[in-house]
C-alpha cells in the first residue's frame, strides 16, 4: 500500500468515527484511526467500523473488540452486506478530510433562523402551520366504542378479564 492510499484510509476511517458519532473515550479519531492502522489492515479497521455500525454499537472499544476477534480467527467475518457497506459509505461527507468534516459540523443553537458560520450561509425553513380547525374528532368518543360486529367468546372474555383488572 503507497503512502496516499494509506492516507486516504485513514482519512475514510476518520470521517466514519466522526460522521457517525462515535464514543472515542476521550481520544479524538484521528488517533484512534492511527493507532488501530498500527496494529491491524487498514481494510480491517474500515470494515469493523462498518459491522459496529451494522450492530448499532457506537463505541470505539466495540470497533476494537471487533478487530480483537478477526485477529483471534485470522480473518474478518463480517455480517453486513455490500449494499449496508454502499450506504454507510454514501452518506459520508463529499470531501472525506477531517477539516472538511469539522467545518460540516454545525451547531444550530448557534444560529438563528438565517445565519451565518465562516462563509457558510443555512437556511432553515419556517415551520408549517397546522390548521388544526380543519381537523375533525371522531362523534363517538374512544371509551364508548362498541363493535359492530357479533360479540364471540374472545370478545367476551377479554372483556371479564379487562373488568377484573379495572377492580
């Protein structure tokens, strides 16, 4: 692996950790990015952040604990497929370079309904007004309703035990 692509993973590993909100535990990603690359494939690292991702595990000791164990087998045994994979990969930010991410970050109880960071102008829509007049309840209250249908047994016993449990 040449020197950029090395670079470019890290950067991919990066943005990961960072546009998925990962629990660092007080590291920042570009040091846990260069301190997994140390010890494992690059390939490795991505793909364990991925297969967290898929877990709905965000903590950098799940991504290690992934690694751990593909170390242990020799292999990487992921459970994700490839269009999970296209998905998480797609929704990352145009420019994969931590800076640029930073700069993505916005924080909105720094703006007002139009503001402006550095030379970054957002917009935020009003929000839609609801007529809640043209809104029509329902002429028989819920409490009160009663099917239309023949009352069965179901109906019946679900109705003693609902009784019981009212006392």
């Amino acid at each position: 692996m040449t020197k950029g692509e090395s670079n470019q993973g890290l950067d991919i590993v990066v943005a990961l950790l960072s546009h998925y909100r990962f629990d660092c535990a007080g590291q920042t990603p570009e040091d846990l990015a260069v301190d997994w690359c140390v010890d494992y494939q690059i390939n490795w690292v991505k793909l364990a952040i991925i297969e967290a991702l898929y877990q709905g595990r965000y903590k950098s000791c799940s991504v290690e604990q992934i690694l751990n164990s593909w170390q242990r087998r020799g292999q990487s045994t992921h459970h994700f497929n490839s269009e999970f994979e296209n998905l998480i990969y797609s929704r990352l930010p145009l420019y994969q370079h931590p800076a640029a991410i930073a700069e993505l970050t916005i924080d909105l109880e720094d703006l007002d309904l139009f503001g402006e960071i550095g030379n970054l102008v957002v917009q935020i829509p009003k929000p839609k007004r609801i007529n809640w007049s043209r809104c029509e309840l329902g002429k028989q209250p819920i409490d009160k309703f009663t099917p239309q249908a023949q009352v069965g047994d179901f109906y019946r016993k679900l109705k003693t035990v609902a009784t019981l449990a009212g006392d």
